[in-house]
C-alpha cells in the first residue's frame, strides 16, 4: 500500500527521492512494504556491495538484517525528518508515516536512525 499522491523525484544533491503533489496531514501511514529478512552472516556479504546502503537491522535484538521492498529505500535521510519508519516484525514488513503536516511539493524524509528526531551521525557522516 502506497499514498497515490507520492511520486519519486531527483533532488539536487541527494540522488532520487520521495515527494508528494498533495497536503499529507501528520499520522498518516505513506505506505507499508513487505521485506525480505536475512541473517546477520548475509549482511556480511551485503556490506561487501552498494545495497549495504538499504539494508535495516532487524528483530528486536537486531539480530537480523531486512531489506524493504517498495519505495522505502528511496526516502532520503534528514536529522530532522518529517516522517519516521516503524518495523512489524511478526509480519514482516515496514511502514512510513508522516510525524507532521506535509505541504503539496515537499520531499519526505526518514531519519536513518530509527528515531526521526536522533541526532546521532548515520554512517556516511560519521568521521
């Protein structure tokens, strides 16, 4: 399941991204992707390619690692997202919902920590 009024969209320095055409109001789900769950011996092999970008730790003791299908992958990360993404473990899968109101024209973020207010640097910002 995906909002109709999200389109992908090539950004000026952050590749493609996630935006909408229409007002979303805060709370509402954008979509719900399935995933594909590997264990942490996989990843070791992902990490070795570009898709190690796109992977999230998975389980409540993260002792696994899930690739979302759908759009997810494709939701830019801000510190200060407007959206944040949550994990169904049981059913495997991954949802987006908005953390405020969205204007007609605005990229959706997520913030790559888990917590779409963590400050902490993600891996491409950590030195």
């Amino acid at each position: 399941m995906r909002l109709s009024c999200l389109y992908i969209e090539k950004t000026a320095e952050r590749g493609r991204g996630v935006f909408t055409n229409e007002p979303i109001p805060a709370d509402t789900v954008l979509e719900i992707a399935p995933v594909i769950v590997m264990s942490l011996d996989e990843r070791k092999l992902i990490d070795q390619t570009l898709l190690h970008d796109y992977i999230f730790l998975w389980g409540e003791n993260e002792d696994r690692c899930a690739m979302a299908l759908g759009w997810i992958p494709v939701f830019n990360h801000s510190y200060q997202s407007n959206c944040e993404y949550l994990m169904d473990f049981e059913e495997e899968a991954m949802f987006v919902k908005t953390v405020r109101a969205i204007e007609a024209g605005e990229e959706l973020t997520i913030n790559y920590n888990g917590y779409w207010n963590n400050n902490t640097p993600v891996w491409f910002n950590a030195k």
